[in-house]
C-alpha cells in the first residue's frame, strides 16, 4: 500500500471552524441512553421491555438473565437514570416498562438498536 503525505494545515489558515450540530442538553441525555444500552444484559432488558404487553415483574427478569435480583435491579437503575424505564411497587415486588414519554430522538434510538 502507497503512503500518501497529506498536508498540514497551519492553525491560522483556517478558513472556517465548524459548527457543533447538536445541542449540549440533547447530546448529554443521548450519550447517556447510549452508555446505558451499552452493556448486554441492559439491551437485552430494554429488547424485553419494548416487546412486553404489560410491565415485566422483577422476578422474572432475574429469572430469565440467571442473575441476582440485587444484580438486575442494579441494572435497573441504570436505565431508569437514563430514562428510559418506569417501574410501579406492588408489594415486595417492582414492575418495570419502557417509559412511554420517551424524547423523540431517545424513542428513535432505542427504535434503531433494540
């Protein structure tokens, strides 16, 4: 494979500085979905719950991954502090769903890689 030299641009000679395309307020609440959807076990909880009809007990996500409630709940808190999950209390047992006020670039990218 040929070497090809680019040239250098000198910083003075810079004719136009670019823009940033994205708001920080919307970058920071996507890096966070991203971050949160960036571990397997949280994908695959965020795939079950947009697939669900109703929300999905606790007990049955630790049942279904083979891990720890404290272990799914953790992951649980992850993605409801990115939010994009709800949950209800019924007793001992926590009932969590995908959040249906999801921003309309969030919806798109859970949409995209779930």
């Amino acid at each position: 494979m040929a070497t090809v030299e680019l040239p250098v641009r000198e910083q003075e000679k810079v004719c136009c500085t670019p823009q940033k395309l994205m708001r920080a307020d919307r970058v920071e609440q996507l890096t966070d979905v991203l971050k949160a959807l960036a571990d397997p076990t949280r994908l695959q909880m965020v795939a079950i719950l947009r697939e669900a009809k109703e929300s999905v007990c606790i007990c049955d996500l630790t049942a279904t991954f083979d891990l720890s409630q404290p272990t799914i709940s953790h992951h649980m808190a992850r993605l409801r502090a990115a939010g994009l999950v709800e949950s209800d209390r019924d007793g001992r047992w926590c009932y969590y769903r995908l959040r249906t006020d999801l921003a309309a670039p969030v919806k798109r990218l859970v949409e995209a890689v779930v």
